[in-house]
C-alpha cells in the first residue's frame, strides 16, 4: 500500500479544508475505501477521518420525514424502528446488503460512494477505463454477467453495488452535501452519474465535498414496501437484480406507487416510465408485466447479462404482486 498521511479533523470545517487538497480521501467506515487502497486501486495522499464529526444520528423531520446522518453505521440504520416502520424497504435492503459485522462498520455515507465491483475494475492487468481512463473496457466482450444493461455506454458497463442507494432512489432521498462553498442539497437520483465518456467520474461530488446527510421525505406509501434482491447465494453477495416497491391500491386501482432498481444499471435506476403507467391502472398481474417490461424496453445486454432484462421483470411483477396481495412486506 502507497504510504499515506491520517488525520482527523474535530470539526467539519477542518475536514472540508484538509479534504480540498489534491489527493485527500474522506474516510468513515473504511469497509470500501481500505479494501481499494490494498488493491492500489484508491491511492490517497491523506485519508481524513470523519468518524469523529457529529452526523451519528437519525432524527425526526416535520410531517414524518427522517434526517440520516452520514456517520449512522448501516446496521444502526437498518434496526431504527421509525425506519422499520415508516420505510420497512430501506432496512431490508441495508439487512440484505453485505455482512453483519460490515453493517457494523459501514456508513450510511460511505454507501452512497463505494464503488463497483466489476472484477476488471480490481484487475490492474486488465484495460478498464474506470481505473484508467482511456485503456479500453475488457468486461465489454469479456466476462459481464452481473454487468449494467440500462444506462451504460462503451466506455463503461459497471453496475452500481449499493442495496441501499436503490431504496433510497425510491423514496426521493434527498443527499446534503458540504463543502466549502457551502451547504446543497442533491436528489439521490442525480447523485450518482451516468457512465458516458468518462466512467471515472461517478458522482456529482465536486473535490473536497463532504456528505453530511440524507433526508428522507414523508411517504406515507412507503408503509407497504419491500425490497427483493435476486443474487446467486443467499447472503453476502451482491444483487443481479433488486428491487425497491412501495405502492398504495384502492378498489383496485394504482394510486401511487414508488419503483427502483439495483444491479441493472450504473447508478440506483428510478424505474419512472413504470410509474408513469402503473398509477391510475389496474393492480394486476398484467398491469404489472406491462410497466416492468416498458422500463427494460430500453435494456442493452451483453453476451453473459441478457437474462437481467427478463429477470428484472419478473422481480418488479413478484414484488409488486406481494405488496398488492398484503403479503407482508416486512
Ligand atoms: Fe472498468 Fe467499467 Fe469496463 Fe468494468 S465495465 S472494466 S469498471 S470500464
């Protein structure tokens, strides 16, 4: 491992400006960040550890919304009872993701930043433009079977690793940010960039930016929610396909409905045009299949991922059949 130097800041002012120079890495559970800089993927010049700030907590927002601190570890999360019960699907998709003693360590801002796990991506002998930006991609017609097959580009077809990220998608999370300009405040949604011509960009961070929080607005149809991930072995492996549902029927008809997918696309995918034609529809099994297959209409696979389009369909119809059903969510 490249030396490094390590401070922590007691304040966030401090980290911002130990952070706004070249090379510096924001360091809160380290379950990614340390695992990158063995590899030599992440070669920092400073590692500023935010562990000490204080965004540990997870409060109350006026109208039922919740306040996540960036420093809330996973695990804390996932057993809040306010999030049990106000957003079940976001603690199943922090219990389904990683293991126990990784949700012990992991933050809730860490989360939003860690990176792909494309094996190419790990692999210094192989050509990834995401490690090195224009060598070329080998998982393009190499081994891509848990590749994206909605929102890639040539340069880049990684899938997003997060659980998380995808029911904070659902449920129009919005991401504080600090930084020495001051505070903003992103729609998890336009957090996360798409690949295009340069795959090595994967956030809207600008340097030195810190994430502080995320908000979660009130949803009372987050009560009926759930999030299914689809992955080769039951625990400790990341999603082929996963979705986040929450969705509200009365007299049999879609009143409103939240819908996001993981391990199809780079980022946490909002499934918008399935919305679109779910609200208003019948709540059937043929209203369902209609919506999930318009969202994969626009799916480009690979040699190895062509079962994802298929696969993400019967998971959006499964999950939203349970919810419809009064299946329990939890
Ligand atoms: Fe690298 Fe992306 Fe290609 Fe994987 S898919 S090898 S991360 S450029």
């Amino acid at each position: 491992m490249k030396p490094f130097a390590y401070v922590k800041p007691a304040d966030v002012e401090a980290a911002i400006q130990a952070a706004a120079q070249p090379g510096a890495r924001f360091l809160g559970g380290g379950t990614n960040l340390v695992d990158l800089m063995r590899e030599g993927i992440e070669q920092p010049d400073t590692v500023v550890d935010v562990t000490g700030l204080p965004f540990d907590t997870v409060d109350d927002l006026p109208g039922g919304g919740l306040r996540i601190g960036a420093l809330v570890r996973n695990s804390a999360l996932a057993a809040d009872r306010r999030v049990r019960e106000r957003y079940p699907m976001l603690s199943q998709a922090v219990l389904s993701g990683a293991s126990a003693q990784l949700r012990n360590m992991a933050t809730v801002g860490g989360n939003l930043l860690q990176r792909t796990r494309c094996p190419y991506f790990y692999d210094h002998a192989s050509a990834c433009n995401k490690r090195e930006p224009g060598r070329g991609c080998d998982a393009l017609d190499g081994f891509n079977r848990g590749a994206a097959i909605l929102g890639v580009s040539a340069s880049c077809v990684a899938a997003h690793p997060s659980d998380l990220c995808v029911a904070l998608a659902a449920l129009d999370a919005v991401v504080e940010l600090r930084g020495q300009d001051g505070t903003r405040r992103v729609p998890l949604t336009d957090f996360h960039r798409l690949p295009g011509d340069t795959p090595e960009v994967e956030t809207v961070l600008a340097p030195g930016e810190l994430v502080t929080a995320v908000e979660l607005p009130p949803a009372p149809v987050a009560a009926n929610s759930r999030y299914r991930k689809v992955r080769d072995r039951a625990s400790y492996a990341f999603a082929l396909v996963s979705v986040a549902a929450a969705l509200e029927v009365r007299d049999g008809v879609v009143t409103d409905v939240c819908l996001a997918l993981g391990g199809v696309a780079p980022r946490p995918w909002r499934a918008t045009e399935a919305e679109r034609l779910l609200v208003g529809g019948p709540a059937d099994e043929s209203a369902y299949r209609r919506a999930a297959e318009a969202e994969l209409a626009g799916a480009s696979t690979r040699r190895d991922n062509a079962f994802k389009a298929a696969l993400a369909t019967a998971t959006i119809v499964a999950t939203l059949r349970e919810l419809s059903t009064g299946g329990d969510p939890r």
